[in-house]
C-alpha cells in the first residue's frame, strides 16, 4: 500500500493532531495502557522491575525498510519484531515500547491505521505495552522508531562477547534471500529459543542476524581468531545460495557460540524437545588460522549502514 | 552551521558505517558507558533501579526544531534538554538515554561532531548516560529522536491529571518569544524545580510548558471548570505580549496546580529559598465559569502539530 496521498481528506494532516492522537490509541487498543502508566502524560510511569533491564532502538524508513509491496499493518509488526530480535539476542524478554513517528502530512490516515493495529496485534502478541510516544512532521519522510524495553529470562544476559578460541558457532533457522521471499517482514522474533539459549551454560555468546552472517559474525568473533565456516552447513533458504545466505541481512536468526567441550549431541537433543521445528546447525569454528577448504565469511560483505 | 555538505570527503557517507560508529563513541566520551551498559550490543544493559520508571520520547526534526542558526552543539543539548524537561515536569531524574538518528549520506562531519559533543555535554553535565542507539540513512533528511528513562526523586511523580475546581495555578520563569531570542535551545529544563514541586504536598498537578500555555493548560484544567487567567500576572519574556505568552510555545518551563486552600504566602517563601532567581507566577485559578475581565486561554492557539 502506498502511504501517501493526494487527497487532502484521507491525509493525517486533515485530522489535525487531537483527533489523530484520539485515532491512535484507538488503533492501539489494548496495545496502550491508560494515563500514566501509558500515552498522556509528559512521561510515562512504568511499573518497577527487579533486576538488570535491557534496551534497544531500532526503525523503520520508508524506501529504506519497506516500500508499497509491504501492508501497512506488516511495517507497523515488522518495526517491533525487529527490536525484539535484539531482546531475544541477549535472550531477554520486553517489558514496554515507545514509538517515534516522522511523518509528511500527506500520509493517508488509512496507511497509518493499518500500521498502528499492525503494531498492537503485534504488541498484544507478544505482550508489549506500547507506553508512549511522539509524533513529528516533516516533508517527504514517513519513519518510525521504536525503543524497546525489557528484562532478563533467567539468572544471565547473553552478550557478543564471551566467545573463544575453539567454539563451535551455531545459527537458528535459515539464511538468505529475506528480502525476496518476504521473510523480512513476516519472520517471528525468536524470542523463546533466546530465552532458552542463555540458560544453557554450554553458550557462551550470541546475537542475531541483521546485516548479513559475514558482517555480524565480525562482532562475535574472538580476537587472534577467525569463524572458519563449513559451506555445505549454511542452512540456505529455498532459492538462496551461500553468497547469499552469507551477505543479504534482515535473517533474524540468532548466532552463537558453544564451548569447544560441549556436548554438541546432548544439545542437539535438548534443542529438538524445545523447538522440534526450528533447524538448528553447527557451521563452523573459531580457530586460530583458516583452514583449507574451510569457507572465509572475511570474503564476503554484509550490509554497509551509510553507503 | 548547514548541517549539508556538498564535498564527499566531509560527509558522513566517506566516513563509512564501522568509523562513523568508532567516532560518536569518542564524541560521546564519558557519557558513554563501556558495552554491555552502552554502545557495542544488540542491547544496552541497565543497572537496576528501584519503584517506577519513568519514559518519554521527543524529537529535534532540520527544519522544524532547528535551522542553520542553531549552532550544532546546542542541537545535540535542545534534543536532550527537551526531554528532560518532561521528566522534570512529573518531579522525575533522568537515568539513560538512547537515540535514534536519520540522516542523509551528505551530513557533514563536523555537523555530527558538533552535534554529539553537545549532546555529551549536555549528558555529562545531567548525568544521564547515553547507553545506545541507531543510525539509520535516509534521503534528505536530518532527524534524531532521543528516548529518555527515569526515575521518581521522592514518594510520588505528579501528572496532568489531579487539579481541583478552585485550585490556583503557577508557573515558573517567562513565558514567550523563545523562538525570536534563542530560549528555545538555551533554556535549563527546570529538574530541581520539578522535584522540589513534587515534594510538595499543596502542589496537584504539573505539566511543562511547550506547546503554549493555552494549549498546554487544556491537559491540567479539571472537567467542569475553565483556567481564569490573570493578564497582568503573565510573566511575560521582554519583546514579548500576552498573546505571545500564551501562545509562542517552547518556554520549557513548568506549569502547575496549588490546592484552594494553601498556604501561597508560605509556599512562595520556600521558593524564594530554594529558587531565588527564579520567578514564581500565580496566573489564575480553575473557576466554574470565566470571570468578567479574567483572560481566557481558549481564545489563543498553541502550537498545533500535523498542520
């Protein structure tokens, strides 16, 4: 759906900034909680949590993150589905979100509904109270940015550092081709398998998968070592090959890494009770130099912000 | 300073994604805490905190919040003072910001610089540490949003909501003209104001002044009553009139609810005590109908976003 409009009546700015904030939390339902606890007030007031929080800021630009192939209602999902992929990285879970909307005061009302309720199925779904937020005007742009909150699952928070020389990397699911097949856009933020992953003592880093295997291994990679992959491991998806499922981004998978000792079996198994239908695959190794034959992710380039 | 430049060599875009991030982590400095607890993670991590959060998100728009004679500096302080003033609006102290950049490729370096090492300063100087953040590109823009966390500073956070038919209301400092004499990026955001007000039991309701005192007061008047004005009691900004005063926005200053039957004499001394340059205004009083020769705020506008 195109966001925008030539049609002055179906435009945001035919609203006018009362009635659309009224609109909003209607959209948001019971996504929004009332005043102070949600959208209202200067701030809002957010109930006490024991123990570390996490955050994370990720948006959503339009010709950027998504274009008129994409629903309205799936932009609005895939803007908080891409923060809970950072959550679920560190295996945490959200507490609340926030949301800051840049918009041209030609946005159709009818695109920023669907883009809202998108948001609150996906909030209600995942139990996200969408507590504030902001609305800016400026020409030619429609971008939001979410901040999302949350709290540790268990006694850890899984890092990118903590890898070593020797671990085995491991990737959840398939890589590759998310921008054609859609996967973009409709992936599930793995939330449980990060939970579950940062109980498991055996890892000992992870994070997801964003801008591509090859760029982001870069960050969990030990120093004095280098991710020595196995090229027929890659869990490539359907119509993708190994340039790909290396270098195209937006997988939200989660990367990791398992301790040279481990049992990789008993993980195996305890893995397939957990999650019987999510892959699970062993692709290589930190070790000290490149073996031969070995498939070098330094050869490949993911996505570069600010190209 | 023109946040554009026209040379490749001084823009963002020649800098590249992995240097431009090493940068702004210089620029920030101190106010960057070290990764987990800042920059470097698919989240930052919070330390605990103890009773509620508080939550806002505001933005500084090129074009809208600023323009080329706004030095970059002062941008990066307006984008984190202007939160901060929310905060200090429901009695609140900050404890962590993160932030949302959207810029063009052909942002110049120096802009950037400017802008982050004012928005360190700023940060230094509050105490709030800037624990992450995105950068994201998009055409002909320059956008950031900042999300700011806090916490109460005593027993209760005051809202909008909770003043009473006969309730007197104040406000802090001079209203009008701040966008003619530059208040609107040098103002202090009145936290020790705010925190000292919510301390006090007389005071009922509180709110910061931004969009203008007549628009703004819409959210503090109680159903059933009308705000009264007193048009001589306006602290009025030299250059500026009453229209202005109810009107200009961005005064950032706090407006507020004193219970009917206070003490005023004696809350005024403790002011003079703890704020002594600081001006105190008892404007008027939520009354059931407009009083003869009482100036009514429902005749001017505010500012009125989205159109």
């Amino acid at each position: 759906m195109h966001p925008f409009t030539k049609r002055f009546h179906d435009s945001v700015s035919a609203l006018g900034e009362e009635k659309l904030i009224a609109a909003l939390r209607r959209w948001l339902g019971r996504a929004s909680p009332k005043s102070p606890f949600g959208i209202g007030d200067d701030c809002a007031v957010l109930p006490p949590v024991r123990g570390p929080q996490l955050i994370t800021v990720d948006p959503v630009i339009y010709g950027r993150h998504f274009d008129d192939s994409v629903p309205a209602r799936a932009v609005g999902a895939k803007l908080l589905k891409r923060n809970l992929s950072d959550l679920a990285a560190m295996g945490g879970r959200p507490t609340a979100a926030v949301l800051a909307l840049t918009l041209d005061a030609r946005i159709s009302t009818a695109w920023l509904e669907g883009f809202y309720r998108g948001l609150a199925t996906c909030a209600r779904q995942y139990g996200v109270p969408v507590v504030g937020g902001d609305i800016a005007q400026a020409d030619g742009i429609l971008a939001a940015s979410l901040t999302l909150l949350g709290a540790a699952t268990g006694p850890r928070v899984l890092t990118r550092a903590g890898a070593r020389l020797g671990d085995w990397i491991f990737v959840t699911g398939k890589l590759g081709g998310s921008l054609t097949c859609g996967h973009h856009f409709k992936f599930k933020p793995r939330l449980a398998e990060g939970a579950w992953l940062a109980r498991r003592a055996e890892v000992r880093a992870m994070m997801d998968v964003s801008d591509g295997l090859a760029k982001d291994l870069r960050a969990l990679t030990p120093s004095g070592t280098v991710a020595a992959l196995t090229a027929s491991a890659l869990p490539c998806r359907a119509g993708a090959n190994v340039g790909a499922a290396l270098a195209d981004g937006e997988d939200y998978e989660l990367v990791f890494a398992v301790a040279a000792r481990a049992d990789l079996a008993a993980l195996r198994r305890a893995w397939r009770r957990a999650f019987p239908r999510t892959r699970l695959s062993c692709i290589g190794r930190f070790t000290r130099t490149m073996p031969a034959g070995a498939l070098d992710p330094g050869s490949y380039h993911g996505y570069e912000h600010l190209r």
